[in-house]
C-alpha cells in the first residue's frame, strides 16, 4: 500500500497530472469540496477503506459525455492508488482493481445543480446543516477561472452577523434549558443520568465554542475532534470522565465560565457577569446561561438552526425536508 498523505494532496495531484491533462480547452472549476472525512482535514489510514483515494469534484456547464471518457482514458492507478472503485453507483464505494475501463470518482455537475442538491433552492440561512455548510467552504479548490466556486465559498463562509447573534442566542438557550440538571439526576441516585446529562451539555458547549470562532459545526462523529485543540475542551473531557456529579458539574462550569468570557469578547451584545452561581436555592452551579440567550435573542424565540431544532440524519441529509422544518418551525404563530 502507498504512502498516506491527506485526501485533499491527492486529490490536486490527482487533478493537476491525472484529469485537468484530459480536459483539453472545456470551460471548468475543480476543487475537492463536499462529504468525505478529507474535506475536513479529519482523514486517517482508516478512511482508505470507502469514498477516499484519487478523486476531484469537476464543474462544468455542459458536461456531456466527459465522464465516460475519462472512464477509458484514466490510469488505472495514480501514485499507486487505484482509480476505479466498487461497487459502481454505489452509495459507499471503496477503489478495487479492474481490468477494463476505471469507474472513476470523478464527480462532473454543473455547479448551481451541484449546490442545489447540498442546500436546495435559496433556503434562508437557518434551514442550512452546518455540516453542509462545512462541506461547501472546507477542502480546497484547484482551478476556478472564472471566480464562480470562490465567490459562492466566500457567500458561505460565515453568517451574516445578525444571523450568528440569533443561532449563539439560541446555543446559549440550550445550555440553559439542562444545566441545572447534571446534579439533580445525581440528587436523585440517578448517576447514569447525570453522564447522559453532562454529555448532552458536552455537546452543545463545544458547538458553542466553535460558532463563537465561526467555525460550523461538523456532525458527531467529527465534533470534539474539531476542538481537540482548543484549550477549552480539556474542561469538557475532565466533565466526560469524572466519577461524579460534582466534579462532572465543576468542569462543566469551568467549560460555560470560557464560553461566557469569550462570549463577551465577541461584542455582540453588553457584557454580562461571566462566574458560575448557584441555581436558584438548589445550589447547582451554573453559568445561567438564560442571561446571554436573553442578551443576544432581544425578544426572538430560541427555535435556532436546523441543528438547533433536529439532530436526525434522515432530515439533515434532505434538504427539502430542512427548508420545510425550518420554515415551519420559524411560522409566526397562529
């Protein structure tokens, strides 16, 4: 087996050799954007196993019978990985040898259909997944002549400000919502309560963190990897892996203590008092986190984003349904 080297290298090794020679004087943008661990950096020697290896995204106008050339045309293999994968049309395809022509994964759409089937027709911000989002403006981009791919990563890169206030108002509402519950599970004899808790809190602390840095979000299995660097998360992995209710409730403090810091350093609303303080006459300690929720919502309803409303796959990968839900969801109320 060859060397690893990160998906995205290989890729524009891939297009600069392999493809963009047999692309002669047809108008396109490439780049490697899209699902895939590679386009988020997060790609290991595990992910050789599906949907990585030799592969570039190509957009053009009119792309007509391209896809079957380079079937005929590509080698076999490029820089000792395979170009064909298997099984063909699959949902997850892995590279396989092949003694005929190579089914490439050289994806070849038009650009506005390509971003329509990500994000659906001009959906209002909210309905996006952040994932998405993540995989629109994450991996790079090899040739765009025109500035098209460029220009619509740029329009993608960040909420607008107001947009940002209202999605980190309605974080900060979560957190609130489940606080105080960490010891009172425990109060209760409920330890496996109080982790479940304090895993939930976990979660939407470190998305909290990285919206603060307008960074999006990626979906679980990618989530604390994105913030593993991030002086914060030890607060969240000492929450994760203590033995009780107290010490799982200190660092969790510690954790809503530099949301709440950094919170105020964003100017996006008046300083608020950032110490941890007892809930109420139960003497839980929390950040009250309610204050910065009220503080940047000014009066909106914390509905928030598609992955403030819903966390399931099935509505997060169809983004008709995610334009629905978020419209829904965002109706005033009868």
């Amino acid at each position: 087996m060859p060397d690893f080297r990160p998906g995205v290298e290989l890729a524009r090794r891939f297009y600069l050799e392999a493809v963009r020679p047999l692309l002669g004087d047809r108008p396109h943008s490439a780049a490697r954007i899209g699902p895939g661990s590679d386009v988020l950096g997060f790609d290991t020697e595990r992910s050789i196993d599906h949907d990585w290896g030799p592969r570039v995204d190509l957009f053009l106008d009119d792309p007509g019978d391209l896809g079957e050339e380079l079937r005929h045309k590509l080698p076999k293999r490029f820089l000792g990985w395979s170009t064909h994968f298997a099984p063909p049309g699959a949902r997850v395809r892995s590279m396989a040898d092949t003694d005929g022509p190579v089914d490439h994964y050289v994806t070849i759409a038009p650009l506005d259909a390509w971003l329509r089937a990500r994000i659906g027709d001009d959906p209002d911000w909210p309905a996006i997944p952040w994932q998405r989002l993540a995989e629109i403006t994450g991996g790079a981009v090899f040739h765009d002549p025109d500035g098209e791919l460029t220009r619509i990563r740029e329009r993608f890169a960040w909420y607008p400000t107001d947009v940002w206030t209202y999605v980190l108002g309605c974080q900060w509402a979560r957190i609130g919502q489940e606080e105080s519950f960490v010891g009172r599970t425990a109060e209760l004899g409920d330890d496996t309560g109080s982790r479940v808790v304090a895993a939930r809190l976990a979660r939407d602390l470190a998305r909290l963190f990285l919206l603060q840095q307008r960074r999006w979000p990626p979906y679980g299995k990618w989530l604390l990897t994105a913030i593993k660097s991030d002086p914060a998360a030890n607060h969240l992995a000492r929450a994760l892996s203590a033995g009780n209710a107290d010490l799982r409730s200190a660092a969790l403090a510690d954790a809503s203590e530099e949301a709440a810091r950094r919170q105020n350093a964003l100017g996006l609303c008046p300083p608020l008092q950032t110490h941890r303080r007892p809930f109420f006459d139960r003497g839980y300690p929390v950040i009250g986190a309610g204050r910065f929720a009220e503080a940047l919502l000014d009066g909106r309803a914390p509905i928030g984003s598609i992955d403030q409303i819903s966390d399931s796959t099935d509505v997060l990968e169809r983004p008709e349904i995610c334009i629905a839900v978020s419209s829904a969801a965002h109706s005033p109320r009868p």
